[in-house]
C-alpha cells in the first residue's frame, strides 16, 4: 500500500499475520511488466537460512594488546579480504532467501543448481527479485506506528501531577 492510500486499521489476531504470497511487479528494461509472486518467509526459516552460512568469517589480526587483563587480539575489520568474504557471505544469505521466497519454478535439481541458474539472471532482474524479498523480510520504519491503547467504550483517565515522571 502505497504512502498516499489511507489504511484503516484493525486490530489483528495471529492469522492476520500468517505467511502469505505476494505479487510484485518488475519493470523490464523495455518496459514489460512482469509479476513475480513471493511468498513472505517465516522467522524460523530465515533463522535456519542464517545458520546454514554458518559463522561469519573471522577478520586477520591487526595487532595484539596487553593490559591487566591479559593480551587481546585487535581485528582488522577494514581488511579488503574480510570485506569481500563478508560481502560474498551476504550475497549467498540472499540468493538462499530469494529462492525461499520466489514461488516460480527455478531450473535445477539441488540448491546449488538452482543458486548457479539464478546467477544467469540479468542484473535489473534480479535486483528487482531481491527488493521484493527485501520488502517480505524486512519493515518500513513509519509502517509500524505506537498508539494508546484505548479499549471501546472506556475514557481516557488523564494523569494526576503526583503520577507525573519527572
């Protein structure tokens, strides 16, 4: 829903949060518009995905420190290998997400097969994939909003001074 609709809220029960399959449309460079149909992941299952990667790679050791605790091991973060290792383990975590997400049938027998034929995409398509999933997987900042909690039929009790936090 796009900023400029107004949604009228409800109030949801678990199955108003259940998983469920979106479409999405991606625009072709020649202008085509084709519809991709995702279906939203659960946290479980971006959780395994996760710890399929196994641990992140380990930064080298920049310099070793002694204080009065002992001696500690500074990382390099800023490492170009470890930036690259990083950045390849995150390209893998969302290729796996997108092929848990996209609902169409991917060409290959394994999970390997199936990554290698994503690989073959044009790039503007699989951007496109990618922000889909990336809309499933993640949150709006203004899409979740706070507000009082008022039950129906009830009035507001207003704050007396000595309840006031200072």
């Amino acid at each position: 829903m796009s900023k400029t609709q107004a949604a009228t809220p409800k109030h949801a029960t678990f199955a108003d949060f259940a998983v469920v399959h979106y479409e999405f449309e991606i625009e072709d460079p020649a202008g085509e518009v084709l519809v991709a149909e995702m279906r939203a992941i659960t946290q479980a299952e971006l959780l395994r995905i996760r710890r399929s990667l196994g641990n992140p790679p380990t930064p080298p050791v920049k310099e070793i420190k002694k204080d009065e605790d002992g001696y500690h091991e500074i990382y390099n973060y800023a490492d170009p290998g470890h930036q690259q290792a990083m950045a390849d383990r995150n390209a893998l975590l969302e290729t796996r997400v997108l092929l848990a997400s996209w609902t169409t049938d991917i060409p290959g027998d394994t999970e390997d097969e199936r990554i290698a034929a994503l690989d073959t995409l044009p790039a503007w398509a699989r951007v496109g994939l990618v922000r889909a999933v990336g809309m499933l997987i993640g949150i709006a900042e203004d899409a979740v909003r706070l507000r009082p909690f008022q039950r129906a039929g009830t009035t507001t009790v207003p704050l007396v001074e000595s309840d006031a936090v200072e």
